[in-house]
C-alpha cells in the first residue's frame, strides 16, 4: 500500500500485516485511522489480497471507499487466480456488498530486482499495487492543476480511464486495467466533480454485471440491493442535496419499476454511499421485457474559496438503471436463502468448518451465495431455480411465496417468533433443508489461540455451526443434531462423497428416512489424536410432516460440500435431489432405496449438545443481548420497511450503451488531447500524429527557446545525419569484402623436433 500526499513532500510504502480482512477488523488496521490520513489529502493504494479465486475474499483496507484497491493480471490479461475478488462483506447480512476491485494491472511473473543481486520474478496483488503507486505518484507530480489532485479526484481520475477487460465480471475486475496516459489526460482536464462507483446499473449486461445480470426480476421477489459508491472529488467533506431523484424513462416502461434510495447523510472523506433497492411494480407482475431510468443525485461540498457563489460547489450526476423483468415463477421454482442468522469473523472468533484446514483457523468469506457459495448459486441457477437472499427476521418473509427455505452453516441465534412463525410456515405448505456443522464444546476449548495483536486467548463462540439453536428450531418435529463430530470419504448413490467435519442426526422421527455411513470419529483425533471408525452415523434424513398441505424437511450434518472455500467434492447432485423432495415431494429412489437406509435415531437418552458456558455471542449477536446470568432475546426488531422514491416520469428515450457513460462529467475521452505544452517549457522534437507528450522530457537537450523553425530543420539535420551514418558502414562494409585475406604464417618445428624426428624417437612432453 503506498501513502503519499498529492504534493509529494513525502511518501513511503507500506505493506499491511496478514489477517486485515475486513474493515471491522480494527486490531489488524483500524479504519479510523484511514480514514485520518485520506481526510488529510494521503492518497492510499492498496492490494486487495491473494485469497482468489475464492469471492469475497477482499483484505482490509483496500475494501474501504477511500482507498484505491488493487487486484492482479498476468502479462495476457487474465485475472491472476490469486487475486481476491469482491463483494466487499462488511454490508452482510442485512445489505449487499460494493464493488472492489477499483482496477487491476500486472500482478503475475513480474521481473524485479533480487535481494542481493541479479532479477526475479513475483507475484501476488502486493506486487501490483506498487504498480498503481508508481502511477499516483507519476500523475501527481505531472498534472498541470495539483491543487485539484487528491484521493477522490485521482480515484475518479483512474477508475474513468480503466480499459474494460472482456469477459470478466465487476467483482474481479472493477472497473478494468489501468491506463496511464489515459489517467494523465483526463486528470489533466479535470474540474471538481462528484461520481458513482459503479457509474450505472445495467442487470442485463453479462457477465460483467454479475451476479445481478444472472437473474431476472419479478414482483413479490425480495428488491435487488446495488450499492454504489459516491466519490466526491469536490471535498474532503460533503452532502447530498435533498434527495435524489427517480426518474423512470416512459418509452422504456420505467414505470415498470420501483426504486427505493438510501444514502450517506454525510459524505466523508471524500466518498459516500448510495444504495439502490430496485422492485417490481405490481402492474407487471405478469410483464416481461425490459425497463429503464435514471436516479439523479446531486452533491455539494464547502468551497475552498469563500468567494464561490453561494461557498459551495456542487455537482449534479445521473445513475442509469437498466433490469430485465419476466413473470412471477411458480413457488416451486423459488428458494429464499437465509443470509441474516449467518456469523463470521470479525469481529468475535467463528471457527472454520473443516478442522483439517488449519492454516485457516476462521470462518470469515460472508456465506453469501456470491462469495463462498458462489458455485452453488451458478448451479441453482442452471437447473432454473431462482434465488433469493433474506437479509432480516423469518418474521418478514411472506412464506407462501417459496417453495423452499435454505439454511446453511448457521451461527445465530434465534428469536422466539421466528420460530414460531417457521413451524407455522412448514405446516402451511414452506419446505426447509438444512446444512448443518460440527459443534462440540471439547473442541471448542481445544481450538482456541493467543492473540498476540489483542493479548488474549480467543475462544469460539460457536462450532461450525450453532447446533444448539438449530435443535431450538427443528425440536417441535422431534428432531436434533448431535455434539458428534465426524469425517470420512463415503459413496453414496454412486456418487464419491467427501463428510468434512460435520455433526450426525441425533434425533429423527421414526417415519422419516435417514441415511447412515460409516465415519471416523474426528472429535476423538482432535482431542486425543486416536483414531477410530464408527459405523452407522446418521447423516441425512427426510421428513414429510403430518399436516395437510405440510412442507417437508431435509437435514444434512456437513456443509462443506457446497461451499467453496474448502470444498473437495461437491454434492450439488445432492443438493438438486434435495430440491426436488422439498419443492415437488418428489423421493429420490436414489436415496430411499440406499441401502445405508437406517432406522431413525430416537435418541431420547441421548443427551443434546449445549451452548458452550460463559460464551460471548451476545457481544456479536442480533438476537441476543447481555444480561445478568444467560443472555436474553432482544426484542423482535421491525422489518425493513423501504420507502419507494416519488417518480418523475420522463417522456424521452434512453441511451442505449450504458457503460459509455461512466466517464466524469467534465470529460470526454474521444475529444481529449493532451495539453499544449510548448509555452512553458521546451521539446526534445515536435510530436508525431497520435503520439503521446507523456514522454516529453522536461528542459530537453537543446538550449534557448524551442520555436517553430527550429522544429522544422531538426527532421532535415537527422535525415542527412542518418545518409551520413549509413554511406560510412556501406563503404566499410565494402572495403572488407574486396579487401585480400591475410594467410596466416606457418609454424617452423624447433630444429631439436626436426633431428628427433629424424632419429625415429618419439618426442617427449
């Protein structure tokens, strides 16, 4: 990461500590302190980290909106596997992450210098964000106007110029490849101005818009959330001017749609947010084809000079929203995720669920269907589900709308009105599967660490997952999950199966169907590093409830077949037969003629596994809160409640290529020349048509004033001086081909060889 202030007085490089992985980790890189140095015009470069492919791997404090973060290329233009992509996590669960990247440029197989002497090759994004400081530094001292030059600005300036990479979507490469020249004309012709970082909203453009262009929108799906980031490059400090604006395009049916604003009521430093909820109006529920419009925001920021009318400087920039609508599907097409009772690190310590992973003590990537379930969610996507994230309470989902809830690696708690509300739900027609993890306080303590940055022993809050809470969830149909803990390769449905980590099934009712495999008791190696196979550990179960018109419920005890973090088989397959159960009532035959079919675990002298004692959760939890003794529920919050902008109807066409819209206000890259620079300082040699000045060098080679005589004799004097050149090695050439080759003497024998040899004696050596 480089530091440097616009007028170059002083900058040093400055490479984060491992483990910054998100903004909220304060004792790796505190963000305040970012915060203080952009605010005092430091320009900030940073990597955004080598965990790729995996998504939402993003580090701190390249994930921040003041800084510029950089990710990595190799020398043909791809996206070096090792460069992290976004979303940005710290919005999770109740938002949608940003957009990060900033840009990418050479990261892979870069020559440097060696430590002691010679080259070599490295790579890694801490490779080419040095890269992008050596251009900050190089524009910044270039530019005519340096006063204009700060970390907005110059963010602006090179995220404007960014050539776009095909093929690649904005969660890799944000917005593209970083373009020098490009940067130096546009910062060269700036004005103070504010952006949006994504400077539109297009869901149809694949794949660069993905995830959002992977999935239409219909009415009654939860609002499609895009957050945009505001970069101010007017201030340090700025606001929103009343509000902004939604203006649907008639000719494009925007009227089709609903657009619901929330923003920064402060813009600070030198960037805000505008988040962006897009439904569909209930007109068209049945409509298909696409709407457009535009929201409009207008920023103002102090003036430096007091003398500016009014003493604020504003900017006016327009947002173009562009969404493919289709009919509402059939509810056995619809899975909602739960996103809201998902946990990670930071800030309290959720452990990892594969316990072999131990270079990766943390669960950290979001378990978002865009981060670490990205997979998952592409598969969905391609056997025709739709997916849907809720990001609040069971309590504010309307039921009859899914086929299917999904619940993966849970580690929240939950209130007693969700649960209420869910067994409601079930015996109404919703169906669950739930992929659950190992849990078992033994290996809880075992795992904890010394953190030496905080200097204290770090317990978990939870195991893999919060099995406790899920058995509060699933007990009214007499089921459970075990404090086992379990890992084996296993084949099932004639498929290889991979169960890392996972817990068993205590509990089932007896009608149900339960799968069982024979595993090795991971708990038992963690513990007293022995070995052991237990045979018949229950692993799977299907129920249907009693209920008429009931859903049905799947249990799974390991979810790190379909997360992509760890993954090494995947169960998607799995997955789909799970799907089609739930939805469809459809038994897999694959399943319930297994013959690892068991009886139901009854279990009810088995004892449950419970909440590990003096556990803070609660310091994390949305659900619970301190209280003298156990933690308490808090209160049931409201739901969100989305207050749809008052549209302005506008009776005119769209523009048709939205991405050719994202450069600054104030510039136009086809008309941008580079600045006439003989007035104040001279030229080595006039430039060449489509030649850039970026090269000139400054003072030159040739004294006094550089006119335009001068100009047009030095091309004549380098011509004859060049004949010159060429008649001189022509007639040396010439001269050595007709010249006689020199015989070369021959050797005499010394005349003692010469009598020897006479002799007939052989000399001696």
């Amino acid at each position: 990461m480089l530091l440097t202030t616009p007028f170059l007085k002083k900058s040093f490089f400055l490479k984060p500590r491992i483990g910054g992985l998100t903004s909220l980790d304060h004792p790796f890189f505190p963000v305040d302190k970012v915060w203080e140095l952009t605010a005092n015009k430091v320009i900030m470069v940073s990597a955004i980290g080598n965990d790729g492919p995996l998504y939402g791997t993003l580090n701190n404090p390249a994930d921040q909106m003041d800084v510029i973060g950089v990710g990595g290329i190799d020398f043909e233009d791809n996206i070096a596997r090792f460069s992290s992509r976004g979303m940005t996590t710290w919005e999770l669960p109740g938002g949608y992450g940003r957009v990060k990247p900033d840009i990418v440029t050479y990261g892979s197989g870069v020559r440097g210098s060696g430590l002691k002497e010679g080259c070599r090759s490295l790579s890694g994004t801490s490779v080419a964000s040095p890269v992008v400081a050596g251009a900050v530094t190089l524009l910044a001292s270039t530019v005519l106007n340096r006063e204009l030059v700060n970390p907005a600005s110059m963010k602006q300036a090179l995220i404007a110029s960014a050539r776009r990479l095909p093929g690649v979507n904005m969660f890799e490469q944000g917005h593209g490849k970083l373009d020098l020249i490009r940067a130096y004309q546009i910062l060269n012709s700036y004005k103070p101005q504010a952006s949006l970082s994504p400077s539109y909203i297009d869901l149809t453009e694949c794949p660069y818009m993905w995830p959002y262009c992977s999935q239409p929108i219909y009415y009654g799906g939860m609002p499609t959330i895009v957050n945009v980031t505001i970069l101010n490059g007017m201030g340090v400090t700025g606001r929103i001017v009343d509000k902004p604006i939604w203006q649907p395009y008639l000719p494009q049916n925007g009227d089709n749609i609903d657009v619901a604003i929330s923003y920064s009521p402060v813009l600070w430093p030198w960037a805000g947010y505008l988040a962006v909820s897009i439904s569909v109006a209930k007109k068209a529920a049945s409509w298909e084809g696409i709407a457009q419009g535009h929201v409009m925001v207008t920023v103002a920021s102090p003036a430096e000079n007091d003398s500016e009318v009014g003493g604020e400087l504003t900017s006016t920039i327009k947002l173009p929203i562009k969404v493919r609508i289709v009919a509402t599907p059939p509810r056995s097409k619809r899975v909602l995720w739960d996103q809201y009772h998902n946990l990670r690190y930071p800030p309290g310590y959720f452990p990892r669920d594969n316990l072999r992973m131990k270079n990766d003590p943390l669960d950290w990537n979001g378990d978002h269907i865009h981060t670490n379930f990205r997979d998952m969610y592409q598969h969905l996507r391609s056997m025709g589900y739709f997916v849907e994230v809720l990001g609040a309470p069971f309590s504010c989902f309307d039921a009859s709308q899914y086929g299917t809830l999904l619940m993966v690696d849970s580690e929240e708690e939950y209130f007693p009105e969700e649960i209420t509300k869910l067994r409601r739900d079930i015996d109404n027609g919703l169906s669950l599967i739930i992929f659950s993890d190992w849990y078992n306080t033994s290996v809880m303590r075992k795992v904890k660490f010394y953190d030496e940055n905080t200097r204290q022993w770090w317990m978990p809050d939870t195991g893999g997952a919060n099995v406790p809470a899920l058995n509060d969830l699933i007990s009214v149909w007499g089921m459970a999950f075990s404090d086992g803990l379990y890992e084996g390769d296993f084949t099932l449905a004639d498929h290889d199966m991979y169960y890392a980590s996972g817990c068993s099934i205590a509990r089932f009712p007896e009608d149900g169907i339960v799968i069982a495999k024979n595993l090795k008791d991971q708990g038992l190696e963690v513990l007293k590093q022995e070995t052991a196979v237990v045979e018949g550990v229950p692993i799977l179960g299907l129920y249907q409830t009693h209920s008429e018109g009931g859903g049905r419920i799947a249990l799974y005890g390991d979810s790190n077949c379909i997360d992509d973090s760890h993954r090494q088989k995947d169960c998607f397959w799995l997955l789909d037969a799970l799907l089609q159960y739930t939805s469809y009532s459809m038994t897999p035959p694959s399943l319930t003629h297994s013959h690892s079919r068991v009886a139901p675990p009854a279990g009810a002298e088995q004892p449950l596994p419970q909440r590990l004692e003096g556990n803070h959760l609660y310091r994390y939890s949305k659900v619970l809160e301190a209280h003298l003794g156990d933690p308490k529920p808090r209160p049931l919050p409201a739901c969100p409640h989305l207050s749809w902008a008052k549209p302005q109807p506008l009776n005119e066409t769209a523009p048709s290529n939205l991405w050719k819209h994202q450069k600054l206000l104030s510039v136009d890259l086809d008309k941008v020349a580079l600045p006439n620079m003989k007035s104040y300082r001279p030229q080595v040699r006039p430039l060449s048509p489509g030649e850039s000045g970026a090269w000139d060098i400054p003072g030159g080679i040739m004294p006094g004033r550089y006119n335009q005589e001068v100009g047009q004799t030095i091309p004549v004097f380098a011509f004859l001086g060049a004949m010159v050149v060429l008649s001189f090695f022509v007639v040396q050439l010439t001269k050595a081909k007709n010249k006689p080759k020199r015989r070369k003497p021959r050797i005499k024998r010394p005349t003692y060889l010469q009598q020897q040899t006479t002799a007939g004696k052989n000399p001696t050596v």
